[in-house]
C-alpha cells in the first residue's frame, strides 16, 4: 500500500511537471490566462459587496466575515482545479479514443492514474485572487487565529480535497460506463455551487445535509468558522461524511470496474 501510495505521488510529481512544460510552450498566452482568471475571480468577491452595501446580508456575517469567506472560496476553487482540473478531460480522451484499457495493464491502479493525471495550471488564478482577498479581509478583521484555528482549518482543506476526489470518482465512474456525460457534469456542477455560500443561509435540513450526506460545507464555510474562532462540532460530522463519500464512490467504482466491457462493449 505505502508502495502503491509512493509511485502515485511520484506519478503524480512526473505529470505536473510535463503539465508546466506544455502550459509555459505558449508563455504569453498563459500569463494572459492568468490575468484573465484573476479578473474574473474578483467577480463573485464585488457582487458579494454589492449584496451587502445594498441589503442586509447574510445572518451572523458581517462584509469583513463574507470577504474571508469568498477568499477561502476562491482559494479551494483554484486548489481544486490545480489539483484536479484535467482529470475529467483525460478520462473522456481515454474513453471515446479506446485507450482506457490501458490503465488496466498499467502497474498503479486505473483510479490511482487518472486522478494524478489531474494538474492543471490554470488555476493559480484563483489562488492568487484567493489568497489576496483571504490577507485582505484578515487586515480588516484585525484578528489573528491560534495554531489550533489554523489546524482546524488546514483539515478542513484536506477533508475538501478527498470529498472532492470522491466526487470526480464518481463521474469518471459515468464516463467509463455512459462515454458521454456533458449533461451530468452540469448538473454536478450545479449541485456543487451550494457550498459556495455560508450554509446558515439555508434550512436547518439542508444545512443537516451539506455537513453530513454531502458535506459541501467543508470547501469554505468550515475553514472560515474555524479561523473566525465559531466552529463548534461541525467539522466532525463533515469529516466523517467526507471519508464516507470517498470511500463509497470507491467502492462504486471498483464494482464498476469489474463490468467494464471495454471500448464499444
């Protein structure tokens, strides 16, 4: 397992550095990218000010508050599309081109290469957008969080990436079985965008869910409570429900795995 886990990282560290190299090939186009992505993240920040100037917000969040909510948002989006940005696009090339049957002779886990196969550079927008709001709306708040606040946090971000590897399992799961999936991707996608607002905007049910069942709170609620020192019991459960998530799209997908028919099956 610890052998499995080693060569994933290193494949991981191989694909990430043949991603730079072809991203810095057309270096003006990227630095053009970026400063695209940089402009167009700051968009959900300025609404969200808009919002607050204009109405009166949202409950137990004040604009400093939301603005440290919006920069820990942002931060996930471009750490997951960094991370994992290019996972769905590899597994449908696989796919359509019949190279899947590839991984299943390769020496790691067809899961285990898809996911390290994920790098995308196009996200440093959104952390850097993400890490300047998150200073920015701490220089406001003119608070400073404990280590233990600052750990919490740091889970919290861990637990995001493994739900967030559960939830790409699953739709490289559809691929491997439908081939096409533009339609189900929106409609993740869309379910997905419920974790980008403070979940205490919602009922009490569907705050229950987004901390349990679908724990989307984890991304950037969760990591925002805990450095504005408010974070109570919540990140247990939401741990809990994202190993579970993870684990289960696991499961589905190895049960998946074993009726695969290969390409045109």
């Amino acid at each position: 397992m610890a052998t499995t886990l080693t060569g994933l990282l290193r494949l991981y560290y191989w694909n990430m550095k043949l991603s730079v190299s072809r991203s810095m090939a057309y270096r003006l186009d990227f630095i053009i990218g970026v400063l695209t992505s940089i402009l167009f993240s700051g968009t959900a920040p300025f609404l969200q000010y808009i919002f607050f100037t204009q109405t009166r917000g949202y409950p137990g969040w004040n604009l400093n508050q939301i603005m440290l909510f919006q920069g820990i948002l942002l931060l996930w989006l471009g750490l997951r599309e960094t991370l994992f940005g290019n996972v769905m696009d590899v597994a449908h090339q696989l796919v359509r081109k019949g190279d899947f049957d590839r991984l299943l002779v390769k020496p790691y886990p067809p899961l285990g290469t898809l996911l390290t196969s994920g790098f995308n550079l196009k996200g440093i927008g959104s952390l850097i957008s993400g890490g300047a709001l998150t200073i920015y709306a701490f220089s406001r708040l003119d608070v400073m969080p404990s280590p233990l606040q600052v750990l919490l946090a740091l889970v919290s971000i861990v637990c995001s990436i493994i739900l967030y590897m559960g939830v790409t399992t699953l739709l490289c799961t559809m691929v491997i079985m439908l081939v096409q999936v533009g339609r189900l991707e929106e409609l993740v996608d869309r379910i997905l965008g419920f974790g980008d607002y403070p979940i205490n905007i919602y009922p009490r049910f569907l705050q229950q869910l987004f901390l349990t069942v679908f724990p989307f709170a984890i991304w950037a609620y969760v990591p925002s409570q805990a450095l504005l020192d408010r974070l109570g019991s919540d990140i247990v459960m939401a741990v809990i429900g994202c190993f579970t998530v993870f684990a289960i799209s696991v499961w589905i997908w190895n049960r998946s795995l074993n009726r695969y028919t290969s390409a045109g099956g």
